[in-house]
C-alpha cells in the first residue's frame, strides 16, 4: 500500500487548517465516514479539505466543531482562509481558484468571454472595467493580477490537461482595439502550442448545441470525484452531485462533436489574429 500523502501545513492557509483537521479528527479516533456522519456533506469533500484542497463550508465547520469538541474553531476558520484564497477574485470563486491547482484536466466552455487562463493582462482589464465600472483603478488592477497569477499552474510540475472550447463571437467581439486583439489571440495560440493544450471553435453556423447559455467548466482529479462549475454575472455554482455532473459531462461530449477540429480551430484563432494585424478584422 503506497503511503499516505500528509499535507504540507506550511503551505497556504487552507493546508494549514487541513491538516488541523486530520489531527483532531485522528486524535479524537475518528475515520472520515464517522466525523461525516450526520452532516449533509459526504466524506470526498472532507477528504479534500483535509489536503488543503477545498475551502470548508459553514455548516460542515459547525457540524465539525460540534463534533470534535472544539469550541467554534473551525468556524472562525472559514472566514480566514476565504479572506486568503479569494484576494483579486470574488468569493464565490474561491473553491475553484484552490481546486484549479490540484486539477489533473480542466475544460472550459466560453460562449461570451475568453477564459481567465488564457487572458491578457489588457484584456482582463477591459472586462473587469465594463463589470464594475465603478471600481478604483487600484482594484481593477488587483483582479487583473490576481488573474494573471492563475496562469503559473501551466507551469507546475504536472500542470493540467487543459481543453477550452470557444464560440466563434470571441474572435470578433472587439473588446480591445486592434493591436490589443491581436495580442490576445496570438496569446491564445502560443499558449495552446507551448502548454499542449487544446482549444476548438463552435462555428457561428451552428445554430443549436449543447451549452448555448452560460459558461461552464469541468474539473477532474486524480484522487477525488470530478466537479462542474457554472459561472454567470456575479455568481458561481460548484457542483458535486454524481448524476448531474454526468449529464454535464455528456453535454460538454456532445460539444466537442459541434466544434471545429483543434487545427482548425488554431487556425482560425491564427487568422483572426493576423487580420487584427493587418486592419482586415470583420466588423
């Protein structure tokens, strides 16, 4: 039997309160299925957060302090790790910025924005401005970083398998002025060669597919259950229950089959690229 991966506690906020976790649950002589156990969150989750993987819900933190005897410990984490996770991002996004990290394939859906991990800083700028227009310049430009930094997992260790499929609009929604655009794509295409990725394109022509509102994104890993995430103006909804994430799964399958081909799709990418270049972009 392979041994036991420990969290490394040292290493962001939420290892820290994982690994606590795993030493009173361990002290108090608890298995996972025992300390679940009257709560309505299963024991993959708890599995997670003791990795340092999720953040812990509230009611989970109450469940647990009532169950370990620890005095409203727990509770008062919550607030501490999502204050650490969710700088430069919205709360609600806070579980999937630590997930992404330990995903072993993400695929993304994007009918109307260009996915944050293959996002310009320019860009990311652009759209953070049109959603909050009131934000100080010093706050749009920690999103705007905060974005950006997502973009190191790409060059972990063993970094993700990434699949993006895009909506054709993307690449002739002029977001940017020319130059800006073209930087984007061209982004977009040296990072799908350099990481090996692999983006495709669902055709304007496509009159009807699955997906058709809002985006989506599936995470797999390698020791937990996969996960969906669906995202819309300002909310995110994480979802874990098998049998919906089955039929996510099967929607985004069917996906797949209405898009380009990856090399087509690259060259598309490439050729809108190139006519933002050349002032030839369609208007």
């Amino acid at each position: 039997m392979p041994a036991r991966k420990e969290p490394d506690a040292s290493a962001n906020v939420p290892s820290f309160y994982g690994a606590e976790l795993r030493y009173l649950r361990e002290l108090a002589g608890l298995t996972l299925e025992q300390l679940a156990e009257g709560s309505w969150r299963g024991i993959s989750l708890l599995s997670q957060i003791e990795r340092g993987e999720r953040l812990m819900p509230e009611d989970l933190a109450r469940h647990v302090d009532a169950k370990l005897g620890t005095d409203g410990f727990f509770m008062r984490r919550c607030e501490d790790v999502s204050k650490a996770k969710r700088s430069g991002h919205a709360e609600y996004f806070a579980d999937v910025l630590e997930m992404e990290q330990h995903a072993e394939s993400i695929e993304d859906w994007a009918p109307m924005l260009v996915p944050g991990l293959l996002q310009t800083p320019a860009y990311a700028r652009a759209i953070t401005r049109a959603a909050m227009p009131r934000a100080s310049d010093t706050d749009v430009e920690e999103k705007v970083q905060a974005r950006m930094g997502r973009a190191v997992l790409f060059d972990s260790e063993k970094p993700p398998a990434f699949w993006a499929i895009l909506d054709e609009s993307l690449l002739h929604r002029r977001v940017l002025p020319d130059e800006g655009m073209a930087e984007l794509l061209e982004h977009i295409a040296t990072l799908v060669k350099r990481t090996y990725s692999i983006t495709q394109i669902v055709p304007e022509s496509a009159a009807a597919h699955p997906f058709m509102m809002g985006m989506t994104r599936m995470m797999a890993f390698p020791d937990a259950p996969p996960v969906v995430y669906t995202e819309s103006l300002h909310s995110g909804q994480l979802i874990d229950y098998p049998a919906l994430v089955k039929q996510y799964r099967e929607s985004y399958d069917l996906l797949r089959a209405a898009a380009q081909p990856p090399e087509a799709s690259l060259a598309m990418i490439e050729t809108a690229a190139e006519d933002y270049r050349n002032g030839k972009h369609r208007a």
